[in-house]
C-alpha cells in the first residue's frame, strides 16, 4: 500500500525494508533508494534526503525528502521536473543510515557492547520523516539476513520474539565529521539525563545493560522513579537486580508499589527472599499482598474453560468455517481454533484470521502452527500472567506433560484477576 505524504498522515516503517524500492519519476523507474541522509539537529533526526542510485553507470541522485510525493517499502514517487540537476554525492559531514549505521555495533558508557544495530525504526510525521529507534532484535536480524518469510511466520504466527528498540533519544550524537566515525553506535545513558526516562524504556535499556551496568545505573535513580522502573523489568532480569541490591532498599521500593504491583514483583523472587522483604516493609495494605501472593501460587488449572473449539487436522478450511459458527456461539474463546487428535493431543492452533484467509481446500493441518505456546497443568496463576506478558495472546492452552490439552485460559481472566 502506498502512502502519500500528507500533514494528516502518521505511518511507520523500517529502512531495511525501503532499501531497494523502485523511486519513480513522472511515471517511469529511475533507480533504487540506496541511502536515507538525516541531520542530527534535534533529538531525533530528520531525514532530509534520499540517495538513488541509477544503472548502467549513471550518476546517483541526492534528492531532498521534501521532493517525495509517495513513499512505500516497495515504490518511492517523486515529485521532481527532471533528473539531472539532481545529481549528486553527499558530504562527508552527512550522516548515512544504512553505510554509518546498520550493521554497527551498540556500545555503553563503558564501551561494553550490548548487540548490533540491525535495523532502523522511521516515522512519517508531518510531512517529515524521522529516525526515532536503533533496532537490535532477532527480528531485526532475521529481516538483515533476507528470512522475511521466517520473520512473517514468527512474528505474525507464533510471536515467539520481543521486539528490543532503543529511542534515537538515548544515542550519542554521532561525529561532525564522517570520516572519524570509529563504526559504534554509543548510547548516552548519563545521571542527569536519568530522570528524563520513561520507566517502560529505562527498563527496556536496563535490560540490555551488563548487571554491573545495570546496577550502576539503577542505584542513581530516586525512588519514586526506581519503584516504577522496577516494576517495568521483565521477572528474570527484576530477580538479578534485586539480588544484588541491598534488602532495605527493595523494600522501601516495593513499599511504593500497589499491593497489586508488589505481589507481582515479589512473586518473581524465591520464597524466603519474599518472606524477608516483607518482614521489612512498612506497606499499609501487607495483609492484601500476602493474600495476592498466595493466590498467584494458585493452579492455572482452576481458571480454565472447557468451552473453547477443537477440530481434527485433516479437516479443509471450508468446513471449518462452517464448524465454527456452529461451535462459537457456546465457545469462551473465539480467536483460535486448537487442533487436536483423537486422543485430544494438542498439535496445532490455527487462529481466526488464518482460516478466515486459507483456501477451503487447504487443512488444517497445513496453515496451523505447531510450535505452541501452552501452559503446563501444574503452572500457576503468576506462571500464566508471566507468558501472557510476554507473548501477548488472547488465550493459551493448558495441557498435561503428554501434551494433551486440559482447557483453555484467557487473558482477561489472568490478567483481570483483582489487586
């Protein structure tokens, strides 16, 4: 779908996917986008030009961004009179995104190297084009590795990877002049600029950080923005902080927490280190966060429904349509359909956009996934809300250790449980 540059449109996109769009030119191919220019002028950059390249030896053209009528990860328009007075090299003080930027590697205060650049996030915003993130996830790599297939498969199947981005906010600004630039992409995580940080991404750079890093950092935020932070990091890395920081200082953290958001965080520690947290609290509400915590030990298995579909694999498409609207009018989960054998055996899930979009005589056994995301019977309530959290489904089976499949748990009836 292509995007016209209007004042009313916001659109996303990634340069690994506009590299190598066809620009066009009062209707005919002219080249390929090679290059995006920006000026670091603010705390995101702006792109300002394109670079095209042109074949059979002819000049490249660097054409301001403002000369883009349409642009589109597979067809670039631009709304210029002719070619040649645009061509043209940039200056080494101009800032490439994908020759200085893609495939560098990402680097802390300390030179630590956190991972590599793989990709860059781009927002269409008024009429501007603004590199906003550095991209260093598995997705990110799967896509620089030419797998878009494996990527689609993933993310829009099974949603298997996090997506990690940085905001073009916390990187340092790159050299004046090109030429000095050393390949690493520096980020600018200094005390006085920690207060400026949403918690959701300070948790998202904490994460990245080593634990010396991580605790350096931590340790200079105040404590109202420590106790939200802390309560962004995702459990495995709260229990590596928390482990490393003094004892009375969690709890005075904890203690500005809801009773809700301190069972949570709590229940991601060992027992007795819980236990001795507690004992050091001065929280209004200890009796609710007990009981919280006692009910996130809970059996997933207690919260399920029986009312949700199953069909057999061999089943088309067409006929599972028709199923469907026979079975949903009873079902609690309407988004997936689980795939079964005659042992009730899960093996599959097919989700409702997918057999809506399968050719009827496709089966089941063709478009489901097999790689599925399930609870266990003996997880608990806290098991459950850790997997919704990070994988985001609507719903998720519970099966036995022979993968035969109990019910099924939603995500409102995890996540709403009352705090």
């Amino acid at each position: 779908m292509n995007t016209f540059i209007n004042k009313a449109k916001e659109s996303s996109y990634f340069l690994s996917d506009l590299i190598g769009a066809k620009v066009m030119v009062q209707g005919k191919k002219v080249g390929k986008l090679d290059d995006l220019l920006i000026r670091e002028q603010e705390k995101i950059p702006e792109v300002t030009h394109i670079i095209v390249t042109r074949p059979f030896g002819h000049k490249s053209l660097l054409v301001p961004f403002e000369k883009v009528e349409t642009l589109a990860n597979d067809e670039v328009v631009l709304n210029i009179p002719d070619i040649a007075s645009f061509e043209g090299e940039p200056e080494e003080t101009q800032v490439l995104l994908k020759d200085h930027i893609l495939d560098k590697k990402v680097i802390d205060l300390d030179e630590n190297e956190i991972d590599i650049v793989y990709d860059v996030k781009l927002v269409l915003r008024n009429k501007k084009l603004y590199a906003t993130d550095v991209d260093f996830s598995r997705y990110g790599l799967l896509k620089r590795l030419g797998l878009r297939y494996v990527v689609k498969f993933v993310y829009h199947l099974a949603e298997m990877f996090k997506k990690e981005t940085i905001s073009w906010a916390y990187v340092q600004p790159l050299p004046e002049r090109m030429g000095s630039f050393k390949g690493n992409v520096k980020l600018k995580i200094l005390k006085e600029t920690l207060p400026e940080i949403h918690p959701v991404d300070l948790a998202d750079i904490l994460e990245e950080l080593s634990e010396e890093q991580r605790l350096a950092i931590f340790n200079e935020l105040d404590t109202d923005q420590a106790s939200d932070t802390l309560e962004e990091i995702e459990p495995r890395v709260q229990r590596s902080l928390i482990s490393s920081m003094d004892k009375e200082r969690v709890a005075d953290l904890i203690d500005e927490m809801t009773p809700g958001q301190a069972a949570d965080v709590l229940s991601a520690l060992p027992a007795e280190d819980a236990e001795e947290i507690m004992n050091l609290m001065e929280h209004t509400e200890t009796e609710k966060i007990e009981s919280l915590l006692e009910e996130q030990d809970d059996s997933i298995i207690n919260l399920t429904t029986k009312h949700f579909i199953r069909m057999l694999p061999g089943m088309t498409t067409d006929l599972a349509i028709g199923a469907f609207r026979k079975f949903g009018e009873e079902a609690d989960v309407l988004d997936y359909i689980y795939v079964v054998d005659h042992e009730e055996k899960l093996e599959g899930v097919v989700s409702l956009p997918d057999l809506l979009m399968a050719k009827p005589e496709s089966h089941l056994q063709d478009i489901m996934v097999t790689q599925v995301i399930s609870l266990e019977e003996t997880d608990t309530i806290a098991d459950a809300k850790e997997k919704f959290e990070r994988y985001r489904f609507h719903a998720l089976p519970v099966t036995t250790a022979d993968d035969v499949i109990r019910g099924v748990v939603t995500y409102r009836d995890i996540m709403g449980l009352e705090h």
